[in-house]
C-alpha cells in the first residue's frame, strides 16, 4: 500500500498538482476509508461558532438582551447598544474583570442577534440569486423629443432577495431585448467587462471574483428568472441560453401577489431615483443629445454601479438598509457567494457576426471600430483570394467596443472610432461650455471650467453657416420626396468652392437621418442591422467599379471572385436594400471623371443605383455644375438638384454670422462686439470663405487661451497665418467647417 501511495503521489506531482505528497494521499485515502465522500470535503466552509464564542459570557448575555430588547423602528444602532452595554457593566468594566469589545466584534455580534429569524421565517427568505426579476418600468418625466414623445423605458434586473440591480437597460419600446446579452451583463463585473474575453498581462486567466474594482455593485448568477409580461416579447433566446445553464425562467403572474408587489415598488422607487439623478447635472449629456439612447443607457450604467447599491431601500425595519448591506448579511449567513461567468460562458451570450477588416477598420452595427493591433490583419486573405473575415463579438447595449477574435484562443478588444462616436466622446466638454450663458453673462461662470476643456471646445468650434443649413434642408425636402415617390428619384449636387461648407452638410445630413431614422427602421427590421445613411469619399480617378468597390466598403460587403461591373452594381443594390439605406452621401465627386472611362459609363452606373434603390444619392465637389462631366451633371438623364455653396459676401449675412460665431466662445476677457467691429479685416483676410473663418477663429481661441489673454484681438486675427496664399483663398483644400 505504501508503494502504491508513493506511486500515486508520484504522478500528481508530474501532472502539476501541488502539495501531492505521499503523505497526503495517504491521509485522504484513509479519511475517505472512514467517511466515504464527506471526508474528502473541505470543512472550514461548514465550521459555526456560536455568536460571541471568543468574547465574556457575561458580555454575550448583555447584548443579547439589550438588541432584544430593542422596540424602535428601524435598526438597531451599535452606538445605542454599546453605551447600554457601558451603562450595564460601569462597574465590572472600571475594575478590568470584564473586557469591553471592540466596535467591529460588537458590531458582528448585532448582526449575529438581529439575523437569528425563526425557521419558519428563514425557510420563507430567497437566497441570494434565487429569483432575479425583470420588469420594464418607464421614467417619470422622461420623453424622447425626437420619437415624437415616445416614454423613455428602462429594463430592470433586480435580485429579490438583496434588491441589487444586477443590469439595466434603456429604450423606447421600438426594439425587443436580446435576452443572452443581458444574461452576459448580469454576470460579469460591469466595470470588467471590456476586457474579460482578454487574459491578464501575465497570460493568466482572470480570477473569478464577483467583485467590481471600482466598488460597484456585485455579480450576482440567478437561479431563477422571473419574466413579466411587459419584458416577455424577445426573450426566447434567453430562455434558450438559461435552458443550456441551468437556470429557471418563471412567468411572474405564477407567483404570490404579495412577493410581486413588493418587487414592483422596489423598481419603481428604482425609476423615480433614476430619474432624478438624469435630471440632476450628472444627466446633462443624455439631456444635450436628445434623450438619445445611447447616452441614456451611458448615464443608466454609470447609476447602477455608483448611485443605486449604496442608496437606501424602501423595506420594512429588521433587515439592512442599503443592497450591499443585504449582500453582506445574506452571503455571510450562507457561507457562499456567487462567482462571474467564465470568459467562453460570456462569449457565447453576445451576438456574434463575421467582418472583413479593412484600411478603416471593421464596420458593424453603423460604426467604425479600429485599433493598431487591426493594422496587420487587413491583408490577410483566405486561399480562394478572398479577403479574410474574422469571428466579431457585441454587445448590443455597449457599443464602445466590441471583441474579435485573431486567433484560436486570442481575442482583441477594438473600441470604436466612427465620427459619430467622437462627437459623443466630445459632447459633454461641448455641452457644458454651450450651456453656459452668453458671454457678457458668463464670465464668472467660465472659470469653473478647465482649461483643458476649453481648449477642447475651441479646437472643435463649429460656425453655422447659412448655406449649409440650406443645403441640409434642401437635402432632406429631396428625401423626403423620394420615399414618396412612384417614378424616377431625384439625388442633390452640391457643388461649390473649397472651404464652403460641403463636407459639414454632408455630415450633418448624414447625423439628421441617423437620428429621425433609427426608430423606424428597427422596428421594421427586429432589431437586425441597418445603415440609414452611408458616407463615403472617392479617391482620385475614380472608375464606376471603384464607386462600386467604395459603396461596398460602407457595408462591409465582401464578393467572391472577380465579379463584373454589372455584377457589382446588382449586389451592392441587394445590400443597401437590406440595410435600409435612405441617404448616400458621395464626397469629392469630381474624381468620378477620368481620362481611362467614358462619362457615359460612369453615368449609366450612377444612373442605375439611384433607379435601383429606394435611397437618395447626394454628390458634393469643387467646382460648378458645368466643370462637372455627364458623370454627375452634364448628361441630360440625370437627376440632380444642384445646390451652389459659395462664400458669405460682405454685409449683413457676414456680420449675423461673427455675431453668432463671437456667442460660442467661451473666453474669460473676450469683449462683446470685437468681431462684428472688425468684420471688414475678417473678410478681407478669408475672402468670405467659411472654412478660412473657422480656422482663423478656432486658432486664435486656442492661442488666446494658452498665452492667457483670453481675448481675441485685432493684431492675433491679422497676424495669425492661414492656409494658402492670402489672394488664393480658393486654393485650400475642402474640409468640415
């Protein structure tokens, strides 16, 4: 027998168990010899000592009837119970035979009375997971100004037992839940999970600990979800995912009404703090975009992990009174705490999709998403010539980043890095310096500002230009006439000079069809995919195949072989039908014509998509409709409105526009009036042109705020240098104003 003890050992050692000595497995054979199974088990997990085991007797006996003893409403506080007990043992205290204890031990042993509940009782309190609710409740006051008032709705997943939201979702309404991601986000560290698929420096897995970092709220895995009917439309992934999990899914008109009242007050005093903290100057970003939901559910998750776990709940008195509190005592009486979902569990909880990586990145849901660690694999391609596609995780209510896997086992994290993003990221220091009065009001209010953000501000500072909100107008008046429209459909030239504004209207086209669109079409599509608007720029001597090659990118479209033009164009038209694409954005549209293809060509293609798919083509380039070639206007079958973007000529429209241009900036020493004063310096340096205006301004502000004189003056805007020579103000190159 000791032989083969030494053997045993032997081998646990080369396998990599540690500790496996002969004598160990010695001592485990004879303890399982004696008491089967149990012997093998750890039984420090199951050790009680009876409360205040390691304290006097007589000290024990005191606090017991002092916490009985208790009739107020509410807790009962340690302070109370040890100037009693002080109060009880002045004597035997002041002569050192009994030894006061500590606040921490007197505080353990309250806890240790206050939790001794009957059986009956005990037997009737869930456990912590044991039933995870979730319900959708709607936010008081809360309306979406862009959806024509829609309610603003927030899904709620809350433990019964400890009152922790374990996750919380905003929408409006118009799109299902998909239940496997929010079973990912209920069981994984909010604040962990951008990394979680990703193993620590050290090439370990991470440990599985329930705890956020930044002391959030905890993981809490349910054993039983409880689905209100409001929350049911959707969630047949989720009872599939739990099915493969164990876990439970139960209809909430099955239980006690009285368990479920309770929950329902829990969540609705739940909406109600929520909706004060998105009120409150912490909900400002949400408030300035909109009630965009994304920023909602931005400020939603920043609420759960900070604001709500530490707040007080509305309960009856006998338990404690905020969710960490409950976790605490409920864990400790049980001995056990939840653990984290492992990296390959929540893997398979996101939507998976396949996508091609190319010079911009990866695009998926609307967005660009790019990093370095990308750059290597854009020329990879599978052996047929194909570019390679690789395997792409998401969540659909994080869309910061998303997870794509490189290799067998490596997964890389990949924020986004679409304009629209930026804008967002940008938004808040935006927000906060245009929320503030005008600048004659503001001065004293701009100090609390940093100067980081103010720089920040100026350096994005944007100047609303006449033409362009025309031509956004005019841009949309179109649109709206091809959704309607039975016949032909008509597209937009914008065309002018460099630095007039083309791009910006573009862009800002691009972010009002965004945002008037994406209730609809997720309504219509069930939430799948959409493109609402497509913005692409052409390379220098663009052919009607790279058009088609470039419009393809915009979707992420890959075609096997060498497909034909006419091939092109048909599948490019099958994707932007299934995208639901209503605007096509083409800048820099005076590279269609080249000296290798016919214009008849290009136009027969261009002509084609816009018959072909029920969406507005907009073409912007330098020059004038007649410098175009029948790629664009000079045939007589195209449709294109044009629209001339030209610089602001000097009188009144010049001044309306410094005036307005002199309201957002946010310097400290500025004087009201000082641009409109030097109007005639301003046009005579820019010639009128809106993008040599806002680089002068922005320039000006950003050197005004970092030599601390905090003012634009009349010798900074003349002696500052602009692209270009000063007479060839039309030489710059275009660019976003």
């Amino acid at each position: 027998m000791a032989a083969r003890e030494e053997a045993k050992a032997q081998e646990l050692a080369e396998s990599g168990v540690r500790g496996a000595s002969a004598r160990t497995v010695r001592r485990k054979r004879q303890r399982y010899q004696a008491l089967g199974l149990d012997g093998l088990l750890d039984g420090r997990a199951g050790r009680r000592e009876a409360p205040g085991a390691r304290l006097d007797p007589r000290v024990v006996d005191a606090v017991r009837e002092i916490v009985l003893s208790h009739r107020g409403p509410g807790r009962v506080r340690v302070e109370w119970v040890r100037a009693e007990l002080l109060a009880r043992l002045a004597g035997q205290a002041a002569d050192g035979d009994v030894l006061v204890p500590s606040p921490s031990a007197l505080r353990r042993l309250c806890s240790q009375f206050t939790s001794q509940v009957s059986q009956a009782e005990l037997a009737r309190l869930p456990e912590v997971g044991e039933r995870v609710h979730l319900d959708v409740v709607s936010v008081p006051g809360a309306r979406d100004g862009t959806r024509g008032g829609a309610r603003l709705q927030v899904l709620f997943a809350l433990d019964e037992a400890t009152g922790v939201l374990l996750t919380a979702v905003a929408g409006d309404g118009s799109e299902p839940v998909y239940g496997p991601a929010l079973l990912a986000r209920m069981c994984v560290p909010a604040d962990q999970r951008d990394s979680w698929l990703t193993p620590l420096p050290t090439g370990q897995p991470r440990p599985a600990s329930p705890w956020s970092v930044t002391g959030g709220a905890p993981v809490i895995r349910p054993r039983t979800l409880v689905v209100d009917s409001a929350a049911a439309p959707g969630m047949a992934a989720l009872r599939d995912a739990c099915v493969r999990r164990g876990i439970h899914v139960q209809y909430a008109r099955r239980l006690a009404p009285g368990v479920r009242s309770s929950v329902e007050r829990v969540m609705a005093d739940a909406a109600g703090r929520f909706a004060a903290y998105l009120f409150s100057s912490a909900g400002r970003p949400a408030r300035a975009a909109g009630w965009s939901v994304e920023r909602v559910q931005e400020v939603l998750d920043a609420w759960v992990e900070q604001g709500w776990p530490h707040g007080a709940l509305p309960t009856g008195a006998g338990f404690p009174q905020t969710p960490m509190e409950r976790y605490e005592e409920l864990t400790d009486r049980a001995g056990w705490i939840p653990t984290p979902l492992p990296p390959e569990a929540f893997r398979d909880l996101l939507y998976i999709s396949w996508r091609v990586v190319g010079p911009s990145g990866l695009r998926l849901a609307g967005r660009v998403y790019n990093s370095p660690a990308l750059h290597p694999m854009t020329r990879l391609r599978e052996p047929g010539s194909e570019r390679r596609r690789f395997e792409v995780r998401w969540d659909p209510y994080d869309l910061r980043q998303v997870w794509l896997r490189s290799g067998n086992e490596e997964w890389l994290v990949v924020p986004t890095a679409t304009p629209h993003t930026a804008l967002l990221t940008a938004e808040p220091i935006t927000r906060l310096a245009e929320a503030l009065p005008p600048p004659q009001e503001h001065r004293d209010r701009a100090q609390e500002l940093p100067e980081a953000a103010r720089l920040a501000y100026h350096a994005q500072l944007r100047l609303h230009i006449p033409c362009v909100a025309s031509a956004v107008d005019r841009i949309g008046d179109v649109r709206l006439l091809n959704q309607h429209a039975a016949g032909p459909r008509y597209g937009v030239l914008l065309h002018g000079q460099p630095g007039t504004g083309k791009t910006s209207a573009l862009l800002e086209a691009q972010r009002h069809c965004s945002a008037q669109n994406r209730q609809r079409l997720n309504a219509e599509t069930n939430g799948a995919t959409t493109v609402p608007a497509v913005y692409t720029r052409l390379p220098p001597a663009t052919s009607p195949r790279l058009l088609l090659v470039e419009l393809a990118r915009s979707f992420g479209l890959v075609v096997r072989g060498s497909p034909t033009t006419a091939e092109w164009a048909h599948r490019v038209a099958t994707a932007m039908k299934d995208a639901r694409t209503q605007l096509i954005l083409v800048d820099e549209a005076q590279h269609l014509s080249g000296p290798s293809w016919s214009d008849s060509a290009v136009a027969e293609t261009v002509d084609y998509l816009c018959d072909q798919i029920p969406a507005t083509f907009v073409f912007a380039g330098i020059g004038t409709p007649d410098s175009f070639t029948s790629a664009t206007a000079g045939a007589r079958h195209r449709r294109l409105v044009p629209v001339q973007l030209s610089d602001v000529p000097p009188g009144e429209s010049w001044r309306r526009l410094l005036t307005e241009a002199e309201s957002a900036l946010r310097l400290r020493a500025h004087q009201p009036g000082t641009l409109t004063e030097l109007s005639g310096l301003l046009h005579e340096r820019t010639g009128g042109n809106a993008g040599r205006l806002t680089f002068l301004l922005r320039t000006a502000a950003v050197r005004a705020i970092q030599d601390g004189s905090e003012r634009l003056t009349p010798a900074l805007l003349a002696g500052l240098p602009l692209p270009g020579s000063e007479a060839g103000a039309h030489q710059e190159p275009a660019g976003q104003v």
